[in-house]
C-alpha cells in the first residue's frame, strides 16, 4: 500500500488544484453564457473570470469575458481579453473582428482596418463590407 507524507498529499493537492480542468471551465463558461442571456454582464464576466481561473488557456473564455465588458462599456478590458484569445488562439478570427468593431467604435481607422484584415486573412465571413474603407 502507498504511503504519503502529509507534504507529499499537500503537494498532490496543490499540483492537481494548478492544472487546467477542462469539465469546470466549461461548466462555468455556461453559466456565464446564461448569465450574459439574461443581461447580467457583471455576473458573467464574474464566471469567465472564474473559467479562466481553472483554464487561463481558455481562449474562448476570454472571449466571452471580453463581450462581456464590451456590454459594461468597458472596452479596454474588452481589447485586452480579445488580445489574450488571439494571443492563444491566432486564428480566432471573432475575437479579431471584435477588436476592430471596438477600435472603429473609438474611431481608430487605421487600427480597425488591421484588426478588420486580420479577421478576413482567418476567414471571418461578410467581411468585405468593414474592409470597404480600408486602404
């Protein structure tokens, strides 16, 4: 039979407490989900803040949170949870098309035309009407 030391089942707790858990990420991504249905947007940023603490990997998570401050009118938390989804996932052609949405809402041409390329180049659909003004 296998023996631990109280340090040792501190450490195994501690380990598996770090590590992502993808079942609770999730269940919490959902009840921000409901939570945003219902207009609550500080209860759903609460739970994707919650995702992230179990999976900071969680690219969609981010995303959400950042929709999420969006409908608080708190786009610069909004610009930087889209940065982190593209930071994990590159090709998040939403979360690249969101950032524009902002940047032209700032009006900031010159970035909304980047971030408006950058979701076309990862296949956002009905793009080519934000690229219209783009140089």
């Amino acid at each position: 039979m296998l023996k631990l030391s109280g340090f040792s089942l501190l450490l195994l707790v501690l380990l598996s407490a770090c590590s992502p858990n993808p079942r609770k990420t999730m269940e919490l991504i959902e009840e921000g989900r409901k939570l945003s249905n219902r207009a609550d947007y500080k209860g759903a940023v609460e739970a994707y803040s919650r995702a992230i603490k179990y999976d900071d990997q969680s690219y969609e998570a981010y995303f959400l949170r950042g929709a999420s401050f969006f409908n608080l009118r708190n786009y610069k938390a909004a610009v930087e949870d889209y940065l982190k989804a593209v930071e994990i996932k590159p090709d998040y052609a939403d979360a690249w098309f969101n950032l524009g949405q902002i940047m032209n809402y700032e009006q900031d041409r010159e970035m909304a035309c980047y971030y408006f390329k950058k979701a076309a180049e990862y296949k956002k659909p009905n793009i080519g009407d934000y690229l219209r003004n783009c140089p």
